[in-house]
C-alpha cells in the first residue's frame, strides 16, 4: 500500500462520513434537540470520558463490557470512554443537579464509542440523542417518553413508525413466583429471550406450561394484554402487567396512529431496566432506532429515559434535497455575496481569474451561476 493509502486505513468498525452524509446527521441530531427542548428538556454535555467507577455505577453495569479503558496519566486512576450516554446524564442528575426541582427533564447528544459492534449495528463509534425524565414515577412519565420519542422521530420524516413495549421484570418475578433456582431462572429468561420452545421444555413441568403461554402472548398491543390477562400470574408479575395496560390504554388515545406491539417476555438489552422498557422501530429499516425505558440512578431515586441511535435512524429519514449552490465568478464584490447568502443560497466562490467559471461550477456541483447579478441555472 501507499504511505497515502495506509493513512486511509481505519480500524474495523470505525469511518469516515462524508458529504454530505455528515451535514445531514448533524442537521438531523440538532433538529431531535430542538423536539426535546420544545418539551421542556434542557441540554447537557457531559464529557466523552471521565473516571470508570463514574461510567459504571446505576444504569452504565449495562454496558461494561461496551467500554474502552485507559489510564488517567495525571490522576493515575482508571477512565473510560464512554459506550452510551444515560449513564452521564444520571450522573449529573444525582451529584450536580440533585437538588434540582424535581421532574427535571434533561436532553443529550453526542458521539458514543464501544469496543465491539454486533450484527446489527457493526459500527463501533455513532452519534446517540435522547433525553432523561428524573423523579417522574407513573404511567404519565412513561407515556410521556413515549410520545416524545415518536413525535422527534415523526418531525425527521421517519414513516411506520412502531412501539414494542416489554417489562423486563416480569421475567424475574415470574420465576421467582415459581420457585425456581438461579440456574433454572437464567435457563428461563434466555429461553424466553430466544423464543426457543426446546429450552423451555427442559425446564421443569410445572413450569413449562405458563412459559410458553407467556412465550406466546407476543404481538399486536391489545392482543397481547388479553392473553396475559388470562395467565395465572403471581401478584407482583399481574401489578406490572396491569401497569401495561394502563400505559397501553393512556397511548391509544394519544398517540396519532402510533402502532403498539407488546413482547413481555423480552428481557434481552434490558437487564438493568426497573419497569416499562421499550424499543422503536420502522418499517423497512434494520435494526431499533432507539429504545428506553425506567431505571434507577444510583441513591434508587427512579427515571425513565430513551436513546435514539443516529446511526439507525438515518435509514428512515428521507435523503434532503439537494442544497441550491451559487458558483461566484472570480472578484465578484463581497456585499454582493453577502446578500446572495442572506437570501438563502450557499456560495461558491471561484479563487482562478483565468479559469472558465461555468467549468468551474460544474466541477464544484454547483446548479447556479452568477451572471450580471442574477443567479442563473446551470
């Protein structure tokens, strides 16, 4: 290889964006903010890496093995790259903004790195958006995540757009309702993860039964609810199915079209999650566009937030059009230009007295050319 090509060379997973793919993420990740911030979110930035117990403690056990480390050569102490960002903004809700009235509603964007990407998401290092809703406990905190995150989403142009609503402890209390041990839970919880009847009927029988009811309860939101409202469910597991419902029965009527699908036994990615959890897809792109849920900052005070992966989502959004560029012969006034920009055209100036400015502006893709003061189509 060349010494050039060597320098082009980036690890596995990582890339460069180019135009304009670059500009239209940015102008994606703002316009997200600016729907966040119309909601009464205000914005953080937290730094891309700080000490590793920091990026550990609550919700960040989730994404441990996600993270890059590296030693602090001034501190001396352990630091991480971040892999996600909900577990900085619970950081700056519970120590610099713990005193804050409460719900406070918090915002975020920014570049994310992991150490190894999976197959849906093979890229190692994307943008992420999202917001936190500290102190808010109940079905209006919930609902209101999840109207958020599909109205930003709509704003973007993003169409069939769809919910899948889970509460990953369920899974957890369901099993301990039943009685089994840790091994047989863990064997549950995978099994129900993977959909895998097989695994299932390796657990014990006076188990096996009420799995594969719940296995099967997967589908269309409504659906769903009346078959896990015929399951014979332990207490606490029937609360949360009824919390479910309540949340179900407050979008309907709220969510302009938004389609809802229910997976109780889906625990997978949601580990570390203390109530309603869900995912956001849309039709025809591969993976989750985003995903949720409530979980508990580390003084147990409870929140609900979502993550929007830029990386996925712009998949669904519509390419922009085409930017009107103006080619600017060479020593045209400076005034001049300064209108044609204030206008709304983006400008191009030639820097070449001896080269012709219609072959120039061809060359620099642009569909205007200024001629006698007038922007002309080239």
């Amino acid at each position: 290889m060349t010494d050039y090509a060597e320098l082009a060379l980036l690890p596995e997973g990582l890339h460069d964006d180019l135009p304009p793919f670059a500009a239209h993420e940015a102008r994606s990740v703002e316009r997200l903010v600016a729907q966040f911030e119309s909601h009464g979110y205000e914005r953080v930035k937290p730094p891309l890496i700080e000490f590793e117990e920091s990026l550990l403690s609550g919700p960040g056990a989730g994404v441990a093995r996600h993270m890059f480390r590296l030693m602090d050569p001034i501190s001396q102490r352990m630091m991480g790259l971040r892999a996600d960002m909900t577990t900085q903004v619970a950081r700056i809700a519970a120590t610099r903004l713990a005193k804050a009235p409460r719900p406070l509603r918090l915002c975020y964007a920014g570049q994310v790195l992991r150490v190894r990407g999976s197959q849906l998401r093979p890229e190692r290092q994307y943008a992420q958006a999202g917001v936190e809703l500290i102190g808010a406990e109940g079905v209006a905190g919930d609902a209101e995540l999840v109207l958020l995150a599909a109205e930003a989403l709509s704003a973007l142009g993003v169409q069939g757009l769809s919910v899948d609503l889970t509460v990953p402890t369920l899974v957890p209390l369901l099993t301990k309702g039943l009685g089994l041990n840790d091994d047989q839970a863990e064997a549950a919880r995978q099994a129900l993860d993977a959909r895998d009847g097989a695994a299932i009927k390796a657990l014990p029988e006076e188990v096996r039964g009420l799995l594969t009811d719940l296995m099967r309860t997967a589908g269309p939101a409504k659906a769903a609810l009346a078959a896990l409202a015929s399951l014979n469910l332990p207490t606490p597991a029937r609360a949360l199915c009824d919390h479910l419902g309540e949340l179900v029965a407050f979008l309907d009527g709220h969510n302009g079209g938004l389609t809802l699908t229910i997976d109780a036994g889906e625990s997978r990615g949601f580990e570390y999650q203390t109530g309603v959890s869900f995912s956001l897809f849309a039709v025809g792109v591969r993976g989750e566009l985003g995903r949720g849920g409530r979980y508990s900052l580390a003084g147990g005070e409870s929140a609900i937030g979502f993550t929007l992966y830029l990386d996925s989502l712009m998949r669904a959004i519509p390419e922009p059009a085409a930017p009107r560029r103006l080619f600017i012969p060479f020593a045209t006034p400076v005034d001049a230009m300064r209108q044609l920009r204030a206008e709304g055209w983006i400008t191009v100036q030639g820097l070449d007295p001896d080269a012709d400015p219609e072959i120039q502006a061809k060359a620099l893709a642009c569909d205007h050319i200024l001629r006698g003061g007038d922007a002309v189509k080239i």
